[in-house]
C-alpha cells in the first residue's frame, strides 16, 4: 500500500483503508483530533471513537504530541473538509505535556516564537513561510538549470575580501588565550591552520567570476557571512546569497537577467504555492484590519507578487535618482524627511523607500552609481566618476539585488585596487583572468531572505530563516 501524506489524502476519494502519521494540533470534545504532519497548512480531521477508547490513551492526545492513526478515509459530515479519518487504531508515538509545550493552539507573537525556533514551524505561519522558502530555493535552481548555467560551489572559507568592505569573521586555529608568538612578541599567523588569515566569505563573486570566464554562464547559491553590527530588521551576520555571472554580458543584460530571474522565481511560487501564499495573503488582511486607514497596505501580499511579474521594473540613473529626491518636498510628518541629497552620497534606505514606494510605486533599477561609493572591481564608466553598478529596489524591503558589469580592463583595476590598497598579490589570480582572455561580464547578488520576505510578506528577516544569526544571538 502506498502511504499518502495529509495533503494528498485530503484530496483522495473516500478509501477503506489508511495510515498516517503527524502531530496533534488541537483534539476537541474528545473527539475531534485535528492532525498535522507538515505536507501542507491543512489538518486533517480524525474521529474518535472515545467511547471505545481507553481513558489513558484519550488523556495523552494532547497538542503537540506524536501519533499514528489507522481508519478509514470517509466523506466528512462535517463542515470545512470534505474527507476525514475514522479512527480504527491510534498509538501514541510521542507524548506532549500540555503544562509545558511551548506552541499552545492560540496567537503567539513572533518574538515568542523567535525564542522557540526550534518549535515555530509547528504553527502554520511559519510552516508555510518554511515551504515557501524550499519552494523558492528549487525555482532558483529550476530557473539557471532551465537557462543554460552550471552550478558552481564556491569556498565557506577564503583568503579575500570579495566587497573590500572589511566585515568579514576571521576562521583561526589558533589558541585565543595563548597564540603563538614571532621572534619579535607578535601573534604568529603563519601557524595557523591554512599558514595564514582566513574569513568566512562575504560573496562567491569573485570565484564565480572565474568560472564565467571558462564554463560562461554560472550561478552560487549558499550562505554568505558579514561581520557588521547592523540590528536591523533586513540583515543577518548568515544569509544566503544567489550569484549568477555571466560572461560577455553588460550591464543592460545583467539588469534583463535580474528582472526576468525575479518575476520567473516569484511566479513559480504563485503557481505552486497556492494554499501557503494565500494563507499569508490572508494573514495580512487581517492583521490590517486592526490598523488605522492610513497604515494598511495598499495592495494584498497576492496583488503586490503579481503587480511584480506582470510590470517592467523602472530603470533609473543615480543622478536621475537624486535630482528626483532633490526636487522632492520633504514629508516632515513621516518617515520621508531628509530627502534632499548631493550627488556622490550613498542613498539611504528612506530614500531608496521613498522612490520605490512614494515615486514610481514599482521596482526600480538604479544603476550608474558613483564610482567612490561602490566596490572596487565594478566597470568605470566613460565619464570616469561613475560605475556601472546596479541595485534592484523593492517595495518594502529596500535593495533586494546588488550587481555590476565587471571592470575588464588590466590597467584600470589595477589602478583602482592601488588606490584603494587591495593587495595585487593575494588577488593574482582574479588579476589572471583580465590577462588571459579577458572581456566584458557581469553578475548580481540577490539575497534570498529578502526574496523571501517578499515573497511571504513577513517584515523581519529573522523570520524567513531557520535560524537567524544576528549579533548577540546566536542560540540555536
Ligand atoms: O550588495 P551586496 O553586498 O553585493 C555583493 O556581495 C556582490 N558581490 C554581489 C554580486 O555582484 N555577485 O549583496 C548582495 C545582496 C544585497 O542586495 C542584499 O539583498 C543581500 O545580498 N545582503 C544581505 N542580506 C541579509 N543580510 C545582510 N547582512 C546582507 N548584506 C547583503
Ligand atoms: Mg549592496
């Protein structure tokens, strides 16, 4: 006999007979078991037949304890299903005491629930945030392997400083409380494990860009590290970032990739993921409905997907960008209060907020930004004070997307790298690459909780990932 899970049986014509296993979610009126085993939102009902029932068994069926029930699928007699389980045989697997189990069938609030991340994906909030996060982590695959890329992994562990930003976490062997010591007292870094400082990545970039300039079209996807002290809602110490590169691409093919990348991952979800969306979509229906007017959202979490596949992103220049912040009335009652900015800034998040969400109201490409504010392998424009860098903008979340044409040209990295005091030694080989065939490429970075938060419309990244690393948090 096949076994069938939940979602599947409650699709299934009435059959003689089944087995299942799950967790209790609520059992009512000792009767009424409302089971769960995670294939989808829905519980299936099971009836049982208490009076024929052992008193001791009936006492454990307690929410969140582990069952295995043998019945009969019949039509339901009741309403909100169409099939239930008659309970012929139930054992219990795994008791759950009542007085203690954190995930009581109530609202709980996410800080709770964030402190029993272990236990959060019992609720279906966060099972079907959890779905969806699988779901859209197979389109990412499905999307690249559809289009001709290869999958590449890139190194956890590595010499360089791919953003030259300097937050990365240092890999060390070394005895903290007693390193050793050169001849002249310092620590000695040569006896490390690798013979040298090593950190955990901050992007595969610059190994994925290797790769494109052999194998042509390349994707990552896997945990990215940053080591800065941002307590914000959208960032995380571990994300997990998605880097395509690609090789005689341009800026304008990277941004052509990007969008069509995005909306092509998203409708995956809207066609696949129905049950788990629209039951966020709901979510927040509800939670605006105790709001004032003013603060709900203006479309549901289903509008705003499918206003997303369905219109072009707008591309705009930096120095569009700021000209439209700089002739923009600052709104001193909300958040949209320092809009007016000079050129070679970098850009806020309340401005990056106020055009997404107050200009053009859709996603935006800004590219072409200044050279000074950006990464030092990005391709300089003609007019030497700009890059050809782009960030996509999304409504709610900020930048989503981070990428840029790469600078081909030997001397002018080179150059650049001086200037900023990146070593030419440890990046022999990234330099190799613009001496041996190089040309034009380009490649973005999206991280994918921020996908994901837009995706299930949750406003904390802590949220969207099993277990968040923040600074000071670390638990699970
Ligand atoms: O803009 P970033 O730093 O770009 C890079 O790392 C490039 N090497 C990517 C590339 O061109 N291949 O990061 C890319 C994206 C950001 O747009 C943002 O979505 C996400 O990664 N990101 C973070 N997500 C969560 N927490 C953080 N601390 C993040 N930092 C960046
Ligand atoms: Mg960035």
């Amino acid at each position: 006999m096949k076994t069938l899970n939940i979602s599947q049986l409650l699709k299934s014509q009435p059959l003689e007979h089944v087995e299942i296993k799950g967790w209790v979610r609520t059992f009512r009126a000792n009767r009424f078991i409302a089971l769960n085993d995670g294939s989808s939102l829905h519980n299936i009902q099971c009836v049982v037949d208490f009076e024929n029932t052992d008193e001791s068994i009936l006492k454990r069926i307690t929410t969140g304890a582990a069952v295995s029930i043998t019945g009969e699928l019949i039509e339901s007699q009741g309403k909100g299903q169409n099939v239930e389980i008659n309970v012929k045989k139930l054992e219990i697997l795994g008791d759950s005491d009542p007085e203690t189990y954190p995930i009581q069938p109530k609202k709980h609030s996410f800080e709770f629930l964030r402190e029993n991340a272990h236990l959060r994906t019992r609720t279906n909030t966060f099972s079907a945030v959890m779905r969806l996060r699988s779901s859209l982590s197979f389109a990412v695959h499905k999307y690249f392997n559809d289009n001709g890329f290869n999958y590449m992994h890139t190194p956890i562990i590595t010499g360089s400083d791919a953003e030259g930003a300097g937050e990365m976490f240092r890999v060390s062997t070394l005895d903290q409380k007693n390193p050793p010591l050169t001849e002249s007292g310092e620590v000695d870094h040569s006896k490390n494990f690798f013979g040298k400082d090593t950190n955990l990545t901050v992007s595969g970039q610059l190994e994925a860009e290797t790769y494109a300039m052999s194998l042509g079209k390349v994707y990552t996807f896997g945990p990215t590290f940053r080591a800065e002290n941002s307590n914000t809602s959208r960032h995380l110490s571990e994300f997990w970032m998605i880097e395509p590169e690609v090789a005689f691409m341009d800026l304008a093919g990277n941004m052509d990739l990007a969008e069509d990348f995005m909306k092509s991952v998203i409708n995956y979800v809207l066609e696949h993921n129905k049950d788990d969306i629209e039951f966020l979509n709901n979510r927040l229906l509800d939670e605006d409905k105790t709001k004032p007017q003013a603060e709900r959202n203006e479309l549901s979490l289903i509008e705003k997907l499918n206003f997303v596949v369905e219109n072009n992103f707008k591309r705009v220049s930096y120095t569009e960008a700021i000209d439209i912040l700089r002739n923009s009335k600052p709104n001193k009652k909300k958040k949209f209060n320092y809009l007016i900015e000079e050129w070679g800034a970098d850009l806020q998040s309340e401005h990056e907020r106020f055009l997404v969400e107050k200009h053009f109201k859709c996603p935006v490409i800004l590219f072409d930004y200044p050279a000074n504010i950006k990464a030092f392998y990005m391709r300089l424009n003609e007019d030497g004070k700009t890059v050809r860098a782009m960030d996509i903008l999304f409504p709610g979340i900020g930048e989503i997307v981070g990428g840029s044409q790469r600078e081909e040209r030997l001397d002018v990295l080179k150059e650049k790298m001086a200037v900023l005091d990146i070593s030419e030694e440890e990046l022999w080989w990234y330099l190799d690459l613009r001496k041996y065939g190089t040309a034009v490429h380009s490649g973005f970075g999206l991280g994918f909780e921020r996908l994901v938060m837009f995706v299930t419309g949750m406003t904390n990244i802590r949220d969207v990932i099993p277990y968040p690393r923040t600074p000071q948090n670390a638990e699970f």
